[in-house]
C-alpha cells in the first residue's frame, strides 16, 4: 500500500463509515463544548493564528459554538485579547460559549448581501476568514467570492471539509469545498493554497489553507 492510500484509509477510518455518535470526528469537545474538528487541524490553525495574529476571525457556520470558542482562546494566548470572532449560521441554539465577550453570534445565512455588509463593518484590523457552513459547491463559491477581498495579505481563507465528495470521504456527497476552491483559483490569483499547512498528512481541509498573496 502507498504512502497516500495509507493517509487515505485512515482517514476514512477516522471520518466514518461507523454511526454518527461514534464517529471520532463528531465525538470531542473543547473545554467542554462540542467542536466537530480533526485535532490536526486545530493544531494547524492555533499555529496560523500565532504566526498572523489576526484582529478579525469571521467564521461561517456556527454549529454549537466550539470551533468559535477555541478560536477565541487561541487569539487570547497568542496576546490579541482584544480581537474579535464574528460567526454566523442559519441554525441558532439555546446558550452558545464566550469567552471575555470575543464572540459575536449572528444568526443569518452566510450569503445573504445585507448580513455581508454587516460582517464588514464589523470587522476591523488583519482579517481571517473560515469557511465552514453549507458544503455544496454553488454555496461555497458565493461565500468564498464574498469574503475573499476581506482577508488581508498574509492572511488566510481557511475552506473547511474539503475532504468530501472523494477527497477521500463521502465519495456520493457531490461537488462540493474541493472543487469550489478550485473553480475560484481558476479564475482568481489571490491566493496560494498553502500545502504546507498538510504537514501533519491527516487533514479534514485537503487545499482548504488558502493564503492570500
């Protein structure tokens, strides 16, 4: 067996094809709080965070909150206790976690103009943008094409769950983040995907780190 179909198996391994509850992907928390990330990307994005100390973090796709809570302890440690994450869903629940008032909660969908125009305002300073709300191909291109000229140089775009439809998971799934990121890196030269952001092989992201140039 090769190197990649080795990576391959066990990635499969790890994102299914066993029930929902016991995937390991969807069974961990931080600090408490259900968060649905491969520990290697949240490592990976804890040493982007250091390394670019952004001001901005706007996230799309909320879920219960976790990803946006261990965003803002990662901010806090990496000593930008006064920047902000801006995270938005279609989908609101009961009590979401925040930590020193980091976290604004805006309960709308990704795409919709006038939300867009809100988001801008709002956000302030070096901008990071991840990507992590509907999985469909059509949906990721409208938010990567809006929120692509927010992110600033240096920065990164972060297009999450590009391991679907065959990447190598869910193979019925349908065009989906991989191919978006592909399409709009075939009609814009903004950003770089950033492969070394993959060195730890098991990456739920494959091309989702996007660097802007």
């Amino acid at each position: 067996m090769s190197h990649t179909e080795i990576v391959n198996e066990f990635h499969k391994l790890y994102y299914g094809p066993n029930s929902l509850s016991a995937q390991p992907w969807n069974n961990q928390e931080w600090m408490g709080f259900k968060i649905l990330q491969c520990p290697n990307d949240m490592m990976i994005l804890q040493e982007i965070i250091y390394e670019t100390k952004p001001d901005t973090v706007i996230e799309t796709g909320t879920f219960n909150g976790g990803s946006a809570y261990y965003i803002s302890h990662c901010l806090f440690l990496a000593g930008k206790e006064n920047a902000q994450i801006i995270t938005i869903d279609v989908d609101s629940r009961e009590k979401y976690p925040n930590f020193r008032n980091m976290i604004s909660y805006i309960n709308a969908s990704s795409t919709d103009p006038n939300i867009f125009e809100k988001v801008k305002k709002m956000a302030k300073g070096k901008i990071m943008v991840i990507l992590d709300s509907d999985h469909r191909k059509h949906h990721v291109i409208k938010e990567m094409e809006l929120f692509a000229p927010l992110v600033s140089k240096g920065c990164y775009m972060i297009v999450e769950d590009s391991n679907i439809n065959g990447h190598p998971a869910l193979p019925g799934f349908g065009p989906g983040p991989y191919e978006a990121i592909h399409e709009y890196l075939s009609r814009h030269d903004d950003f770089e995907i950033d492969k070394s952001r993959e060195k730890h092989l098991l990456t739920m992201f494959p091309d989702g780190y996007l660097k802007k140039r």
